[in-house]
C-alpha cells in the first residue's frame, strides 16, 4: 500500500515536470505574467512603507515645528529660558534626529561703518547659526563652522535695504563690519550672507548665541528654543507630550500652521498612496488571473487524454493545482526579486536616497503570487465536466 | 469572406474571447485609474497646501524695519507706512486671480483693555484687526468672500467670528484664561490717555492659534484703523494662492528674461509671478513670497506626483506583459486553426493580418472597457480622498487605446512570427 502511494507521488511529480517542461513557449508566457504581477506588488510595497518615512522627512523643510518658550511669555516681560535647557531635551525622537537651534532676541541699534546710517532691528542670536542652510534659500558663503565667538553675521534682506543707500545693498554690505549697541554694550561682526525667506527673519539681524548673550546682558539665557522633531503627526504629538513633562518649567508648543497642516496633507497623501496601490494591485491580479485562465484553458486535450486513460476529475485537478502552484513560486521568486531591485532605484529617481528594501515584502509577494496562480487555474474544475470523447472527435 | 472569418472567429469562442477582452479590460483599467489619479493630483494637493496658510505677504515698500519678536510688533503706532484698503479689491483682478484663494489685510498694534464690568486695565495687549469674513465686490458685480479664517486656517475658533464693522471682537484662549474672559462678555480696547470708557466690544468667539495670537484681541479691521488712528489703512496683506512649484525656469529673475521669456514666466502660476503681477497692481507695495511655506510645499508636491507617476508606470508595465501573454496564449493555441487555413493556400501574410484584426478588435473592446472601469475608480478614489473626482480626459481614452493595440498586437506578434513559419502537415497530423 505505502509503495503504491510512494509511487503514485512520483508519477504524480513526473507528470507535472512533463507538462512544465512540454511547451516552452507557453511557461515563458505564464512566467512573465506571472513574474510581473509579483514584480509590481514587490516593487510598490516597498515604495509604499518607504514612502511613509520619506514624507515625514520632507516635511522639515517647513522649519521648526516645535518651539521651547518661557512659561508666561508676554509682549511686556522679557521672560527668558536657561541655555541648559537643550540639553535636556531629547535629542532622539522614535523617528529620527531631532535638530535643535537656540535663540536669543534683542532690539539693538545697526550702524556701517559709514557715518550716519543706523537703524533698530532685531537681533536674533542662534546657535549654531549654521542651522540657516536647513531652512531656505540662504544667497552667498555661508560660514561652514559655526563660531563661538559670533564674529559673522547673516542679514534679512529687509535689514539689508535699510542699512543700504544702495539700489543692490549686496555688494555694498558683503564683508561689511556692523556694529551693534543696546544700551552701553557694543559688538561688532561681519556681514558673511544674506537671505530672504519671507518671514519675520527678512527683518532681522542674526549673529552668534554669545554675541548676543553678551549685548543683552543675559549670560546664559535664551528666547526660545526651536525644534525640528521628525515623524508622523501623532508622533510629533506624542514628543511633544513626552517633552513637557520633562520640561516642566517651560512651555513645549507646536507651530501649529505646520504640524497641523501637515497632519491633514499627510493623511491625504497617505490616504492616496494606499488607495492607488491597493487598486493596482487588485487589478493587476485579476488581469494576471484573467491571462493565466486564458492559458490554462487550452489544457482540455491534456485533461481529455488524462480523464481517458483513467485519471479520476479530482486527481486531475490536483495536478493542474500543482503545476500551477510551481509556476507562481517560480514567477513570484524571480519577480518579486526584480520588483525590490526596481523599488530601489525608483526610490533613488523619486526621493533621491535608494528605498531600504524590506525583506517582510518579498514573502507576501511571493505567496501573494502563487495565491493568484492557484486561484487562475480554478477555472480548470470546469474541465470535470470535459467528455473526453468529444474532445477526441474535435468537437467542443 | 475576411469579415465572416473574423465574426465566426468571435461568435465560435465567445468565452475565450471574453477572457482575452477581461483580460485586457482589466489591464487598461488599472492604467487608466493610476492615470488619472497622476494627472489630477497636482491641483487637488496644491488646494490642500493651502491648509498652511498665506504664501504671500503685501507689506509698504517704503516701511521702516518691523520690529518683530514672536508674533508681535513692537514699534509704536506713527512708525512706518500703510497701505490703503481702498485698494484692495484690486487683488481680485490681477493676471491670476483665480489662483488667489483667500487674502486678509492686517492691521496690528498695542492697546489698554477693560474687561467690562470694569475692574481693571490690562497694560499692553496685541490688538490684531483683520477682516473674519469680507465680501470684497468683484469687477464682474459678484462678491469674494475672504478673511483670516481662509488664511490662517489652523486658527480653531470656539463660538463665532465677528460681524466685519460690528462692534465685536474675539479673543485669544491664553488672553481669555488669564482674565477670565468668557464668549458674552464685553470689552473696552483704547490707546493712549483716555478720559472716558470707550464703547465696548462684544467677544463672540475664543480663538487658539498655538502661537503668540493666543495674547491678542482680534477685531474687524475698521476698529483697529479707529484705534490706530489711521483710517482706511493696513499694514499687512497675507495672500493664499495656488501655485505651480517653481522649477530653474520659474527662479530666473524676470528682469533678465527677454519679451518671449517674460511672457510665458508671467502665464505660468509660479509663486514669484503671482507676486510680480501682484506688485504691478498694488502700487507702492513689497511683495514677498514666505518661503518656508512655498518651498516645503513645492518639493513635497513634486514628491508625490513623482511617485504616482511611478506607480502609474509599475501599472502599465504590469498590465501590458499580463495583457501580451494573455494575446499571446490565444495565438499559441490557435495553431491547427493556422496549420488548416495555410494548407488551404492562405499566405503567412493573410494569416497575420486576420488574427491580428481580431487582436485589435479586442484591443478596442477592452480598452473602452479598461477605460471605463477605470475611470470610476479614479472617480471613487478621488471622492473619497479629497472629495472631488478627477475630470475623465479625452487624452486618458487616447492613450489607453493606444496601448492595449501595442500591447495586444505586441503580444501576438512573437507567436504569430513562429505560426508563419509552422508548416501545415504535421499539426494537421497532430504532431
């Protein structure tokens, strides 16, 4: 009895190999069908986890997100943090680094070292003041090392005209001296370069944290402390919660503009991405499934012969199953291997940066495959009903 | 005889010819939807940008430097230029005006308040006048409505707006929990010595922004010109506009574009031709473009439209080997009917031409089909995203036409090259 089934097992493995091996045309057909489907699903599953992560990056370009201030901050009291305070600010978050700038405002009068022009503007100390380059179009060098000492400066294109009598106050300020006075304290620093983001910071003045320390006469103190936190919104949320409790003596606050808008523009371009890739990828199934039946049914001779010779419907069955089984797991492993390879450098085109393939991709792909190998050959139960005598006559 | 034999073709195997059109349906669908999806995104996501608020800002050109620290200018009211409201309709008429999806003009300044009944002064509040919901006239006799709810649309307001020209106000939520302040009550706002109570405001709504507005009192803009002394002024314009994000062509400056340069810059919606045609209609004005709003937005939408594009390409290529092997399975197994019509003296020629009209005929089924299918999908994905469909182009239906044909007559051709050289006799015989 064990023999005959042993047997039985081989004839049933030998007859598969024989029909994969008999047409070589048609399993080309079907592998690249096949090998498709699954290069597709590998390919835009990857892209799609990926994505996620990309996104949430992207979304620094807007600037900080998170601001650190003094409790009870007032247009009247200039309330001040202690510099210490970025230290005790997590400098992970679970999604990534989290950038931290401080920064120190006083109103100071500018003057050139030409005599005459003076205006009032803000002077907004930061450290390190290199952190400009993350936040928009800076114009001209930049100083690659953030000093310490605070001898460069970066100047608003509005400060910049004002300071100006000249139509391109570019030429004239580069390299400038200014000097700074706020009350009886003076500093001096050089003009290293320009910018223009649109914001509060056109009108400003930027020189280094200790400069600034030492025109206000607050060693050791700080405005406000921004934060660039990556991540999703909720993830942002729940650092933002995190930080206020270790921070108790300050105010942890989001830039709501920017957290919030992201949050609604992230739901939709997640929300987008899933749908679009869902329907893809269905449909691309159901068109795989649609050719591998296409194929499968010019099989009623095979089944024909089978049934003649004795093969019970089931048996039959079985074996197309099978064959069918081994084809998706050929076309899946090898597609699904060209789908990743594809998500890489896709991810390269789109992001700049190669997508990490994720290896959890490739067995969904795979079995996802042979799933809709199987499902297509399904049709083939309908061949039961095949009588292989009027397949013989030519008829049907 | 041609037509029979292809009619004959269709009505002998209606079912594998179904498969094949199923097939290809389905194929062209997925293209179709993915298409659409891409072509349409850019501008629903750029509406959705707008959530971040006003990319522009209008200030005086002649301004002197604002002395601005969280939020709140600190020079004194007689400082620095306005701007007449008079003018602003004029923003509704620029080259662009479609794309101005809100404008808000700001008036800020320093004010005492009395929360009535009055107990005391509270010394040096931001008093912020705008305009809640404006009806600006139209040249075309219509009606715009616009106002800071439009602009600054993270502001969540508990209550309502206030009435423009009302004598109402809203207040910021820290504001109303440091004093107190509930929606009802009433509130004097004056600037400089006062001998007497100024008419009250009455506090509609309590508003939170998360940033230094929550310790201001927003007003109609016509109280603030009244406190401020400076009737019919304002000080800053924020403008919300769709753009296009701006590639190398869109930074070039347009004073050293030549006439054809020029001009094809100003009709294009960059965010620095918005601002150009905005500074030609608003005279006396600076317009700058805020650009940690406008560049986030340009690299992110230009992000997204990439990687749909890709997932559009994944699908075509998808869809057309599925789409080939499934013309190419129908050719393959066409082999006797081939063998049978060669031996009866049909040229390879003849052969070719009449399976690969049949192919076409599919091609066109299953594409009008595909595109169809398609395109209710892309209709559902879109509602349900971002709640308004993509519009059907003829330009999608092209497409997909054309490429279930290249696909299926692609398919076939590799088979069909290997049919014309069978010869007849031994697959007559069945070998």
């Amino acid at each position: 009895m064990a023999g005959q089934i042993s047997q039985n097992r081989q004839m049933f493995w030998r007859i598969t190999r024989r029909m994969l091996g008999a047409h070589r045309g048609r399993l080309f057909v079907v592998l690249l069908a096949l090998g498709a489907g699954a290069a597709v699903t590998a390919a835009l599953l990857n892209l799609r986890i990926d994505a996620r992560r990309r996104l949430t990056s992207e979304f620094r370009a807007f600037g900080p997100n998170v601001l650190v201030l003094p409790k009870n901050v007032s247009a009247t009291n200039g309330e001040t943090l202690p510099e210490a305070i970025a230290k005790a600010v997590p400098a992970e978050a679970s999604n990534g680094h989290v950038s931290k700038v401080a920064v120190l405002y006083v109103v100071a009068s500018i003057s050139t070292t030409r005599p005459g022009k003076s205006i009032s503007a803000v002077i907004a100390g930061t450290s390190p003041l290199a952190f400009l380059r993350i936040v928009g179009s800076v114009k001209g060098e930049h100083p690659s090392v953030p000093s310490a000492t605070g001898r460069e400066c970066v100047v608003g294109e509005n400060a910049a005209h004002q300071l100006s009598s000249e139509k391109n106050p570019e030429l004239e300020l580069d390299k400038a001296e200014l000097t700074l006075t706020s009350g009886a304290r003076r500093e001096t620093c050089e003009v290293a370069s320009f910018r223009q983001l649109g914001g509060p910071e056109d009108d400003r003045i930027e020189i280094g944290l200790r400069a600034a320390q030492r025109l206000a006469d607050l060693p050791g103190r700080i405005s406000v402390l921004e934060l660039i936190v990556p991540g999703t919104p909720s993830e942002i949320q729940t650092y933002i919660a995190n930080l206020q409790r270790t921070l108790p003596d300050a105010e942890v606050r989001p830039v709501r503009q920017f957290t919030e808008g992201e949050a609604k523009i992230y739901t939709k371009i997640s929300g987008l991405l899933t749908v679009t890739v869902a329907v893809v990828l269905l449909l691309t199934s159901l068109c795989v499934m649609a050719a591998m039946t296409n194929v499968a049914m010019e099989r009623k001779n095979d089944v024909g012969l089978m049934k003649a010779i004795g093969g019970a419907t089931r048996r039959v069955v079985r074996l197309f199953l099978a064959e069918a089984a081994v084809l998706g797991l050929a076309g899946g492993l090898l597609g699904a291997a060209a789908g990743i390879l594809l998500s890489i450098w896709l991810g390269k085109q789109v992001f700049g940066v190669a997508a990490e393939p994720r290896f959890i991709v490739y067995p969904v792909a795979v079995v996802l495959t042979v799933l809709v190998a199987i499902l297509s050959a399904f049709p083939l139960r309908r061949l039961a009903s095949v009588r292989p005598a009027s397949v013989f006559r030519g008829e049907a | 005889m041609f037509l029979r034999l292809v009619a004959d073709s269709f009505a002998r195997r209606p079912r594998r010819k179904l498969l094949t059109a199923a097939a290809l349906s389905l194929g062209m669908a997925v293209v179709t939807a993915a298409f659409s999806v891409s072509l349409d995104v850019g501008d629903r996501l750029a509406r959705e940008f707008r959530s971040l608020g006003a990319n522009l800002v209008v200030t005086p050109e002649a301004d002197s430097l604002p002395l601005e620290i969280g939020g709140v200018d600190y020079r004194p009211v007689n400082v620095g230029a306005y701007l007449p409201e008079t003018d602003l309709p004029k923003v509704k008429t620029v080259f662009w005006h479609n794309n101005i999806m809100a404008f808000a003009p700001v008036l800020e300044l320093q004010a005492r308040a009395l929360p009535l009944p009055a107990s005391q002064w509270i010394e040096s509040v931001s008093v912020v006048g705008t305009w809640a919901d404006h009806a600006v006239p139209l040249p075309d006799g219509g009606t715009f409505h616009t106002g800071i709810a439009k602009t600054n649309p993270w502001w969540q307001i508990e209550g309502a707006w206030f009435t423009d020209n009302a004598r109402e106000c809203v207040i910021g939520a820290a504001l109303a929990r440091k004093n107190n302040l509930k929606i009802g009550d009433l509130i004097s706002l004056a600037t400089g010595a006062t001998t007497r109570i100024p008419s009250p405001l009455k506090v509609t709504g309590i508003f939170s922004s998360g940033g230094p507005e929550d310790e201001a009192v927003v007003v109609p803009l016509s109280v603030a010109q009244e406190l401020a002394h400076e009737p019919g002024q304002y000080r800053k314009l924020y403008v919300s506009a769709l753009t296009k994000p701006e590639d190398d062509f869109g930074r070039r400056d347009p004073a050293t574009m030549n006439r054809e340069d020029l001009e094809r810059w100003i009709c294009t919606p960059y965010i620095s031709a918005i601002a150009y045609s905005l500074k030609e209609t608003l005279p006396g004005t600076d317009v700058r473009v805020i650009r940690r709003v406008a560049e986030g937005e340009g690299v992110i939408l230009k992000r997204v439209q990439a990687l749909l594009w890709l997932v559009t390409l994944a699908a075509l290529l998808a869809a057309a080997l599925a789409v080939g092997a499934s013309s190419a399975a129908s050719v393959i197994e066409r082999r006797s009917e081939i063998a049978l019509m060669k031996a009866l003296g049909a040229g390879s020629g003849t052969v070719g031409f009449l399976l690969a009209t049949e192919q076409l005929l599919l091609a066109f089924i299953g594409g009008g089909l595909g595109y169809a299918l398609g395109t209710l999908l892309a209709r559902a994905v879109g509602q349900k995203i971002f709640g308004a469909a993509p519009e059907a182009s003829l330009l999608v239906l092209a497409v997909v036409l054309v490429l279930a044909a290249c696909v299926t007559l692609l398919g076939s051709a590799l088979p069909l090259r290997r049919a014309a050289r069978y010869e007849p006799a031994p697959i007559l015989r069945g070998e």
